[in-house]
C-alpha cells in the first residue's frame, strides 16, 4: 500500500499532519508515540511579537466539538525559530508546515520571511483568519481582495511554498480561494474554525470569555468536505483539508473530495494517539476498499 502524497514537490510519506493549534510545537507529542511516522506537522500559529492570548476561560467543549478562543497564544516568532524549533528537532526528523498569523501585511511578510530561511520548514501556511488592524478589523480572510494581498505579499517576500489557511466564515470561499491561487498561492488549506458559542444554562453567560468563538470537531466535517470539494473544482493547486477528520475513513472522504493531504485537529485534544491510529487504519481501509494508492483517490468525487 503506497500511501505518499506530495506537495508542491515534497514527497510526504502519509497524508496526515496534526493541524495547528492542536498538537503544540510538536515535541511534546514525542511522549506518547514516534511523531516521525507522521506525514508533517503543522506547528502552533506564530505571530511576530509574543502573545498572551484572549482571557480565561478559553475552551468551552460541547457534544458537536469545541469551542475554542485560545487567542493565538505564543511566545513569538523569534523565540520559537531560537526554542521551539531545536526542541522539536530532536525528536521529529521531517519537515514541518510554520502556521503564520498577523495583524497586518508587514507582519505576515516579516514573520514568514523569519520561518523561510529554516531548513526544516516545508511550508508556509498563513492563517488569514487574523482581524486586519490597519483595515477596520475585519478578517484578512474575508474578502478576495485582502486575501490575495497577504498572498502576494508574502510570495514576494519568500521562497518557501505558500499555502494560504482560509476562513469558513464568507460568503463565498471558491472566490477567495481564487483570489490567493491568482496571487500566487501555492497551495490551499481549508477550513479554518467556523464560529460557534456556548451559553452556561445556570447564569445565561457565554461560557467562553470572547462570547463566539472558533468552532471545530466532528459537526464541521460536512462543512469543510463540501469547501474543499467546491475549492478543488475551482483552483489547480494542491488542497490540504481539515475539520472534523478523526478516523482514515474520513481522510479517505477528505481526499476523495480533492485534498491532497489532511491535517487533524480537535481529534488531538480527545485522543493523543488520534493520528497515530490514523496512519495505522489507513493501510486496512485502503485494503478494504481496493485502493493501492492514496494519491490515486485525490478528487475521485468529482465526475
């Protein structure tokens, strides 16, 4: 069973990455399995400067998934290429994915620019979910027009693939999708958090100190299936999918579709060995179902 896939010219033994947000830098995994038996890692979203993070509580969970306002915690784009990034290379041999956020195009270009010039990076996957603070404060990734302008930006400024991270909460993600591939983009992944709320009965308060927040889990699998089916016919670059995938029946949905690859979220916050169960069901579903190779499934769906 052959199940490598590749993006943008770089050969991934298994389609599954950890997504980010949901499996830290990476090494702290180390002690629960062999991480290098994953097909990449998509390290916690770095921002230029460090954060602290929204206030607390952040997490709310529910019987669909999770609510989550982490707030885009991290020490900082120079501490993490100075700590984060020797720490996981002690124990994870492979390339992994630099998830990138900001606040303004300088601070897309600059901290991507900082994750371009490591070896051990494979990727740049921007997060344009981020409120623009020289644009009113709406996501980067709300309209075609901000999103294509990070895109081009960041490609300008790098040599690395740039794989933009897309918002589910627009009107219509095949048209920003198509924004990012024609300035540039390398690549797509989708979909982001879609936004959510929980309400504690007792006091009728959000639960979570930002009121909505990102909602991610099993209930958004359709969501995101249904985007990257619509993306797929409208880009030619590689799509990576995410949301809601927690078993190799659903990579396996997720790529018939027209991912490429597939990164795995909240399943890491139930189950630490989510993906490594994955990887190991995969070999037996591919058996099963008659498929020799993964990549040969990539947009089967689409007729």
């Amino acid at each position: 069973m052959d199940m490598r896939v590749s993006l943008s010219g770089w050969t991934l033994d298994n389609p599954v990455i950890p997504a980010s947000g949901t499996y830290g830098f990476g090494y702290e995994f180390a002690q629960f399995y062999d991480i290098n038996i994953l097909g990449s890692i998509a390290l916690k979203g770095t921002t230029k400067d460090a954060r602290y993070g929204n206030p607390l509580p952040r997490i709310a969970e529910c019987r669909e998934g999770l609510i989550n306002a982490i707030g885009l915690q991290n020490p900082g784009v120079e501490k993490v290429i100075s700590e984060e990034l020797p720490r996981l290379r002690t124990v994870f041999k492979k390339k992994s994915i630099a998830n990138v956020s900001g606040f303004s195009v300088e601070d897309y270009v600059y901290t991507a620019s900082q994750f371009d010039q490591q070896e051990d990076i494979g990727i740049l996957e921007i997060n344009i979910s981020c409120p623009n603070v020289h644009g009113g404060g709406m996501a980067f990734g709300q309209k075609p027009e901000a999103a294509a302008e990070v895109c081009a930006a960041v490609k300008k400024a790098c040599r690395k693939p740039v794989y933009m991270k897309l918002s589910p909460n627009v009107t219509s993600i095949t048209e920003i999708a198509k924004a990012c591939e024609e300035a540039g983009a390398d690549g797509i992944v989708l979909i982001n958090t879609l936004l959510g709320m929980r309400i504690e009965p007792r006091t009728g308060k959000p639960i979570v100190s930002t009121g909505a927040a990102g909602f991610s889990g099993p209930a958004v699998k359709p969501i995101a299936v249904r985007m990257v089916y619509q993306v797929y016919e409208t880009v030619k670059c590689p799509i990576i999918g995410v949301g809601g995938i927690a078993t190799a029946d659903d990579v396996i949905e997720m790529m018939s579709a027209g991912a490429t690859a597939v990164e795995v979220g909240a399943a890491n916050l139930v189950d630490p060995y989510a993906c490594k169960n994955i990887i190991e069901e995969l070999p037996v579903k591919m058996e099963a179902y008659g498929i020799e190779r993964l990549s040969d499934i990539i947009g089967r769906a689409h007729v």
